[in-house]
C-alpha cells in the first residue's frame, strides 16, 4: 500500500451534500467532512429544476475550507452523485439551463408513450435497464415529444456529476456507472446505444466519451485553485461517480454470496455480476444491470427505503411532536409484531400530502388493521421493508438460477451500507425476515467509494481488492445474525399475497 495522501471528495445526495476529506496513512483511511449544505428540488412555473450553480459554489466553499486549514497539497479529488439527471451545455460549454429534477411531471405518462415507439422488450434486451419514468431516456423522449427546444439546442449532454468533473477540469466524459443509469447503454458492450436513440429521434452528437471509473481526467483548472486558494495541479479523479456504485464499490469482503445493500431514503439492493443478466426473469422481476468498478456489472433492484419513515417522522414534526430516531425505534421495539404490512412501493406512498394518513388508507383498503400510535406505524414501516428485502434476496437467487452461468450461487449474507445501516431494530429484522447474516458498515460508503478510487487512480491503492481492504482496516462493522421464527414465514405468505 502506498504512501500518505489527502484527497477530497463531494458527496452530493438528493436532499443534502457534503465536502469530505479522505487522509490516507497507508494503511486506512481517516474521514473529516469540511462542509455540509442543503440540496433539494425548486418549483419554478410548474416545473422541478435542481440548483446546480449553487450546488458548484457549495463545493468550491468545500474545497476553500481545505485549502484554509491544510498545507498538504490535495492528491485528488473527485464527485458522485445521483444518477439519470443531466445538464444540456452549448457549443461553448455553457449550461443552457438548470437541470430538471427526476420526480418533474414532464415524464408522466411517457414510458406507456415509449413502447408505441419501441416494444419494451426490445429497449430490456439492449440496455439492461428497468423501466422507470426518471430514467434519463424518459426524460429526453419527454422533451422530444413535447418539443422542449433546448434538446435541438444543446451540443453536449453531461449526467450531473460529469458537469461538476467538467467545471473541475475542463474535461467533457461520461463515467460508466453514472452512464449506465440513463437507460441509453448497450448494456453488454458497455457503449452508448446510439441506434436507440436515432430512432426515437434524439440527437446522438450529445453524447460524451465514456471513461471508466478510477479515470484521471486531468489537473484542476487554474481558475478553480485559484478561486478555492486550493494547490494548482489537483488531479481530478472520474471515480465511481454514481452513488451506489461507489458505494458498492466500498463494500469490504463483498463476494459470490453476498447481497449488497444501499440503505437511505432508497434501499439499492442487488449483488456483483461479471456480465449483465437479460432475461424473461429480468425483465418481468423489473430488475436493473447497472455498472460497477472493475468491470463489474450491479445487478439490483430499486426499493422505497426509509421515504415512508422518514415523511411520517416529518408529518409529526409538523404536528408539532418531535421524536428522535432512538425514541421512534424504542416504541416500535414496544408495538405489537405484524399487526400489518405495507407494499412500500406502492404508488400511494410516492409523494402523498400526509405520509401516516396514506399508510393508514393503505391498511384499510387491504382489510388490516390500522396503525394508530408512532410506535406502530414505525414498526409496520419496518417489517414491511425487511420482508421486501427478504423478497429481493429470493428474486436474485430466482434470476441466478436462470442463467446457465450462475445457477446454484446461494446468497447467505446481506451487507448494509448507507445510513440506514445504523438501523441497528432494522438490520436485525432483516436478518430474521431473510434468514441471512446481517453485516453493516461503512455508514458512510458512496464518500469513501470515491475517496479509495481516487487512491487507486493515483497509484496510492493498487486496485479494488486492496482498496476494499483498506476500507475494511478503516470502520467498524457489526454483525446480526438470524433468529428465524414462525411469525415472520407467515407475515412473509401475508406479504406475497398482498404484493400479488
């Protein structure tokens, strides 16, 4: 392992972002995070956009904190985001507008539109990719189909955290993992399906170069050092700039038996596969082959995390109640078990005005009884979601099973990452519900995923393997085992009936 280094990297999520440091000591890493600051969607004449300028600024104000308190020149840094959004840029580089938020109503309606175009089967057999109306494909058919004129506008199309890398270092490239959740790749051949969207009549000539992640893509720009009072000549890493994928890229001891899983406001759960999977099974199971480092692919599927904790805790807020998450856990620890059970991706729960209410309605329709106190409601949001991930584990060894490669590969452990991995009443209900061990850690994986590429990159880590076992060197993990019972085989016959 190599020498000492400091690197930086900008974590930005859906709801907030962070400026992190990463010391490296040659044997772990160390994380100090410089700069926190708020993110979230603005309503403008009817329309979502993110603030990606001031999103630019707060990282500048990161990186400007650096350079204030550290006289060590920064080895690299780099950005992940979340993935299907994207800037338009003209001839000259510059942004033609703010990017549109994924939950924008423009998209509405234009999946069922799509397949007038194309057969679904089709778009699954070439690109992989589960079908949801944020994709960045559907937001591009929107705008064509709505006659948006910024697309016949637009000379570049960069996904959000290739515009960040762009202002860093001048440098115009796609990073595959972020590339792969647009819906536009050739999911086997790991290049821009350019046949796809000529017929749909979208502009090809957008598309950048794709770089895979671990991608020097140059020095910081001048201006850039300048400005943040940063050292000039900062490589600027192209990591694993998708969020999950750093932080599946993070995951120490990661192998042919373990489950993966994101855990946040989105639970990303899925497992490593050396080829994209695309079949029937696939296709119908609505499961997603996206990209990951070392060549690897992510098969996954997308599940509602904590959303529904995380609004009703909100909705009490605002009712004037303040509970903590240790108290909330504490009363579902109390509730009765099973009372009820949610289908936590069901649309009712998207972006419902009152988050307990929709959960109640959601009871009521399904004849179970409804959860009345916050211990109860919490519990049911709890068990739901530790059964759906129980369900995914099962539709993974279902897909494995179909492919002649992958047959008989059995998934007995579940590796948390995220935030939701401090869940610790959650962790254990998964562990019961899927009858696999439980281990967590890192919290905070998708920043170190990015902290340990750049290290790569720069000849500090000599590939993913080592650097997953400097992650490892540098957390604590804890582990939940399994304690199976009757309640949970018949909660989870309850659970498949009501999913149909």
């Amino acid at each position: 392992m190599g020498e000492t280094a400091n690197f930086l990297a900008a974590d930005l999520g859906a709801s907030n972002g962070r400026v992190l440091l990463g010391r490296w000591d040659g044997q772990r890493f160390g994380i100090e995070v410089l700069h926190r600051f708020e993110n979230g969607p603005t309503h403008v004449l009817g329309r979502l956009y993110w603030d990606v300028l001031a999103l630019w600024r707060e990282v500048k104000n990161g990186m400007a904190r650096y350079a204030a308190s550290h006289r060590t020149p920064l080895a690299g840094i780099g950005i992940d985001t979340w993935g299907v959004d994207y800037g338009l840029l003209d001839a000259a580089g510059r942004l033609l507008g703010n990017p549109v938020h994924y939950r924008d109503s423009r998209t509405q309606g234009m999946v069922d539109h799509l397949f007038t175009q194309i057969p679904k089967q089709e778009i699954f057999d070439r690109t992989g990719i589960q079908f949801m109306e944020l994709n960045t494909l559907i937001q591009l058919h929107s705008m064509r189909v709505q006659g948006d004129p910024q697309l016949d506008a637009a000379h570049r199309l960069l996904m959000i955290p290739d515009l960040f890398h762009y202002w860093l270092s001048g440098e115009q490239v796609a990073e595959y993992t972020i590339a792969s959740t647009s819906q536009m790749l050739l999911a086997r051949e790991r290049r821009w399906d350019t046949q796809l969207l000529e017929r749909l009549q979208l502009p090809t000539a957008l598309l950048p170069p794709i770089v895979q992640p671990g991608t020097v893509l140059g020095p910081l720009l001048a201006q850039v050092a300048e400005e943040t009072g940063v050292a000039p000549g900062v490589p600027v890493v192209a990591s694993a700039t998708h969020d999950t994928g750093s932080a599946v890229a993070a995951i120490p001891a990661i192998d042919a038996h373990s489950v993966y899983l994101s855990s946040g406001t989105w639970s990303l759960m899925g497992i490593e596969v050396h080829q994209p999977i695309i079949n029937a099974r696939m296709l119908d199971l609505n499961f997603t082959n996206e990209g990951g480092v070392d060549g690897t692919i992510r098969l996954l599927k997308n599940i509602s995390g904590l959303w529904l904790l995380q609004e009703s805790r909100r909705q009490w807020e605002r009712e004037g109640h303040s509970y903590s998450w240790e108290d909330l856990l504490a009363q579902a620890q109390r509730a009765h078990p099973f009372r009820s059970i949610l289908n936590s991706d069901d649309p009712a729960f998207n972006t419902p005005t009152s988050m307990v209410d929709a959960i109640r309605a959601f009871c009521r329709r399904t004849g179970q009884p409804e959860p009345q106190s916050p211990g109860e409601v919490v519990r049911c949001c709890l068990e739901s979601l530790a059964l759906r991930y129980r369900w995914v584990v099962d539709a993974l060894e279902a897909i494995l099973a179909s492919t002649t490669h992958a047959s008989g590969r059995q998934l007995d452990t579940i590796r948390v990452v995220g935030g939701g991995s401090q869940n610790r009443l959650l962790n254990q209900m998964t562990a019961d519900a899927s009858g696999c061990t439980v281990v967590t850690g890192p919290i905070e994986a998708a920043a170190l995923g990015v902290l340990m590429m750049q290290a790569v990159a720069t000849g500090h880590l000599a590939n993913v393997a080592e650097g997953r076992a400097a992650v490892a060197a540098s957390i604590e993990q804890e582990v939940f085992e399994p304690h199976p019972s009757p309640g949970w085989e018949d909660a989870y016959a309850r659970f498949l009936r009501l999913i149909g």
